[in-house]
C-alpha cells in the first residue's frame, strides 16, 4: 500500500502566496489545477502527479525553487 506523505507530495505543492503572486493566474491557465488558500500564508496548488510535475518546472523556469 503506498505511503500517503508520498500520494500527497506528489499531486500538490504547498508555497507561500505571496511568492506565487503573479504566477498565480498563468500557473491556473496554463496547467489543469486548483489553487486554494491554506491560511494566510499559504496556498496548495492540487492537481494530478504529471501535472504537478510540469507545475513545478514552470515555477522552476521563473525562479521559484520548489522542494
């Protein structure tokens, strides 16, 4: 049975929000995924492991470094 951290790690990434301001919207546009807001602070970007994968390079790409 697979590890549920591992499930999750792989289909969302967590990251400050005001770090995806003004990516926010071609990450949305761009990419079958959704954004919601975990506190004030925080965003989780959700979507499937692929598509999480090219989320990440793209964020990547525009200097934010994802782990």
């Amino acid at each position: 049975m697979p590890d549920p951290a591992q499930l999750r790690d792989s289909t969302q990434i967590v990251m400050e929000r005001d770090a995806l301001a003004g990516l926010d919207a071609a990450v949305d546009e761009r990419f079958m995924v959704t954004i919601a807001p975990v506190n004030e602070e925080y965003c989780r970007i959700v979507g499937s492991p692929a598509v999480i994968k090219d989320v990440t390079g793209f964020l990547a790409r525009n200097g934010l470094a994802v782990d």
